[in-house]
C-alpha cells in the first residue's frame, strides 16, 4: 500500500497490525495501543485534521498495561496485544457507544431529524450530541431532572420538576402545570405521551393521578388503582392513551373512559415497563417477558431456549417487520417471519439472536425510568440506552461471525469398544453402522452421518489419513 505523506505517532512503534478495515493498530512502548483509521486518507490530512483520525488506548480505557511487546491478528479478524502485564483483546463490535461524559447518569433520550441525538440531563437542561460534539439546547428555563418527547407533530416536549414546556424549533414555549403538580416541589414527571389530537398526558412521580391537557385546559384523571404512578405511556393508533403500572397493571384511555387490564386478562408481564403500538396490536414489555394485545385478547409471547427474557423495557418493529428488544438479558433481534409465526401460533418459541457484552454493549437497561430504552433514528440505525451509555445499532450492516470452530474428536465408542483416535478413525465405520448394522437409538443414523462429517474436518485439519 502505498501512501504519500505523514502519520503521526509519538512513541517508537514495538509492534504493528492490520485490521479488517485496513486501520494500523501501533503498540508502542510507553503509550499503550494507537489506532490510526483510513491511513492512507489520514497520511493527506494537514496535523490539525489528523487528530480525528487517531484513537488511542491506554490503562485508563482498561489496557492492562501501557508498555506493549506483541500483536496478532486471529482467524476470526480479532486482534490481541500482549503487555508487560497481561493479554488484551480488541474485537469487532456491532454496537457503537456514543461518546457521552459520565456525569449524565441517566440517559432520557430523543432523537432529532437530523439523527443527533438529545439527551436530558439532572441538573443541566438538554444536551445535543451531532458529530461527535456535545453542545447545551437553550431553552430558555432552568430544568432538573429532564424527560424528552418527540411528539407525533414534531414538538419536542420537556417535562422536569415541575416545569413542562416544549421545543419546535429553536423556539420554546413553556406551558403551566396544574397547582397540584406545582406544589410537589422535588417531583418530576414519570411519563408523558401526545396524541395525534394533540392532547398531553402527564403523569407526575407522586400519588396524583395521569394529567390530560385538553383544548388548553388540564384536568385530572383521578388515580382510583391505588398502585402509583405510571411509568410508561403510549397513544395507539386508535389515540388511545396506554399507561402502564409496576404493579402489573394497564390503564387505556379513550377520552373520558378507562379501561384497565391486569393477570386477570391475560396480562403476564408483571410490571410494565415498555409499550408499542404497531399494526397489529399494542405489544408490552415489562418484568417478566412479553405480550401483544390483539384486537380484544393479550397474547403471551415465548422464546426459544433456557435463557429467560425479562425486564424488557424497549420495543420497536421496523418497517422489514424485525422486532428490537432491550432487556435485562442484552437486545434481541427477532426476524419478521418468526414474529408471524409466533403472532399466528402463540405457542410458538421465537428465534432470536441476542447482542450482549461480546457485541460492545455495557449496563443494563432501566426498568423504571427513564423510558423507553429504544428509539429509531435516522435510516437504519437504532439507538438503545442503558445504565452506562446510549448506544446506536446499524441494522442494515451487522457483522456475524460464519467462520466454523476447529473440530477435534478426543474419544468414539461403538459397540462398547474405544476407537484410537490417535491413530484417526476412517469414517467409513460410520457407514456400517453398529452391531448387525444397527446403531440400537431413534435419529442415531443422523447423528453418525453428522459425527462422519465432523471427522473428516478433524482429519483435514490434523493431517490425519482418511
């Protein structure tokens, strides 16, 4: 590869590798890891304009050590360092965390048109994150504890302790909350929805109950559950305000009439903690799995596997019919024919793939606020929030891993004889079968033309003689 200019590094290169996207990754003496991206665009680059380019990595980001002696690059495009105290590994990720301070704490997210992305901080009002740059949203008023909206019209709604206003624009409009909300000093909002009629539906983290501004005028839906506040809300298609309890309790509101949907109905995700509506239905997360309400029935939705999939508090279908979700257990993609299947077969376990730590996703997504813990952004990308970080997901471009392990076969008995494996095994054995040409089990044929195939992997792997 030829390159004309200047690559910046200020250390003596020890060691060098070269990933799968053509970046160098230096491991130096005293600086740990740097990777240069695109070297050979970044080499034309005047010094000033380089920085971008340049990562570096070091005790602070987790390195074992700054002082580096050898790099390789594995089979699977996996890139491991070894350093004066230990063996580092830098793998290639699907999800991209977004380079936000830890001081946020908490990740109450909206995204903007233009694919930044708004995050509201504690104590801070609202921060944009666009290229990589964070920059403060004015507003014009002082908010703690601030929840974003994007609403059906566009507006960006702000709810805080006691204040609530909204963006379109770069203009913002505040508009006065009840007394009784104003009076709950330390409070902040736990759940607002908009309606396509542009009706606003407030609930506050105390014992009032939902707040619906109509036509300007507030007026309060008294709470008559007797199990707190909502924590999540949703308008379906039909502008029917959802709101979703702890308790493990739904509340639809039509207007003026309610309905309420509890284990009683069907409900058997315990606590709500996400809702969706889609085309055919208003799917539900919560504590203990999933449901979708279609037409007047709640539907339990099963998985695939031992592994339990709770605390799914982010759902979202895309327009290819793939259900997202964010639970405790990591995110997971359901391809849309599984989701139809299971949809037309309740019983049906969906197939699933899960993205987890491997994947570079870190935390664990909240359970009580702030929600949702997923949101569309522009294209295909997918923004996903969790305890330690917002991160975004390309859903057109995931990598997976299609290279077979090595396959190595340590023992085989048939007939109650042990076959030297040292020595290889001829796989034409396998074709006879067992005693009187039988193997004696239901589906073992199956399993010894499988285990046929995996020898003969094993004896061109080894060198071994058929």
């Amino acid at each position: 590869m030829a390159m004309k200019g200047h690559l910046p590094f200020i250390d003596v290169p020890n060691d060098l590798s070269v990933d799968d996207n053509g970046d160098i990754w230096f491991l130096g003496y005293k600086t740990g890891i740097t990777r240069i991206k695109n070297p050979s665009a970044t080499a034309k680059l005047s010094p000033a304009a380089q920085i971008g380019a340049i990562e570096n990595f070091s005790i602070h980001n987790g390195l074992t050590s700054e002082y580096g002696s050898k790099s390789l690059r594995d089979r699977e495009g996996n890139l491991w360092f070894a350093t004066t105290d230990g063996l580092d590994k830098f793998r290639r990720t699907n999800l991209t965390p977004a380079p936000l301070p830890a001081s946020f704490g908490q990740y109450p997210m909206a995204v903007d048109p233009d694919g930044s992305i708004l995050i509201g901080s504690q104590f801070d009002g609202l921060r944009r994150l666009k290229s990589g740059e964070i920059t403060k949203v004015p507003t014009g008023k002082q908010f703690e504890d601030m929840q974003p909206y994007r609403a059906p019209d566009g507006k960006l709604w702000l709810a805080g302790v006691v204040k609530l206003g909204y963006l379109q624009g770069v203009h913002y409009t505040a508009v006065p909350i009840p007394a009784e909300m104003t009076a709950q000093r330390d409070r902040g909002m736990s759940a607002i929805a908009v309606g396509t009629s542009g009706d606003v539906w407030l609930q506050q983290d105390s014992r009032l109950g939902i707040y619906r501004l109509h036509h300007n005028e507030w007026s309060e839906v008294p709470d008559t559950t007797g199990r707190g506040p909502a924590i999540v809300m949703a308008t379906d298609r039909a502008d029917r305000v959802w709101a979703g309890y702890t308790s493990g309790l739904i509340a639809i509101f039509d207007g003026t009439n309610r309905t309420t949907l509890d284990k009683e109905q069907g409900l058997t995700v315990g606590g709500v903690s996400a809702l969706y509506p889609a085309a055919e239905g208003m799917w539900i997360g919560g504590q203990r799995g999933l449901n979708v309400m279609l037409g007047h029935r709640i539907v339990e939705i099963r998985f695939a596997g031992d592994l339990k999939i709770e605390g799914i508090s982010g759902i979202i279908r895309t327009e290819d019919g793939v259900l997202w979700l964010n639970s405790l257990s990591g995110i997971l993609r359901i391809p849309s024919d599984e989701v139809a299947r299971a949809l037309k077969t309740p019983s049906y376990p969906m197939q699933y793939r899960l993205f987890t730590y491997l994947d570079g996703l870190s935390g664990k997504p909240a359970q009580i606020r702030p929600l949702p813990t997923v949101f569309r952004g522009i294209g295909s990308t997918l923004w996903f929030t969790t305890s330690n970080g917002v991160f975004s997901l390309d859903t057109e471009h995931i990598h997976t891993n299609t290279l077979l392990p090595p396959v190595s076969i340590k023992g085989l008995v048939v007939d109650g004889h042990t076959l030297d494996t040292d020595i290889g095994i001829n796989p034409e054995i396998l074709d006879r079968g067992g005693r009187d040409g039988h193997w004696g089990l239901p589906g073992i044929r199956e399993r010894a033309a499988a285990l046929k195939a995996l020898l003969v992997i094993q004896n061109r792997n080894e060198g071994v003689p058929r």
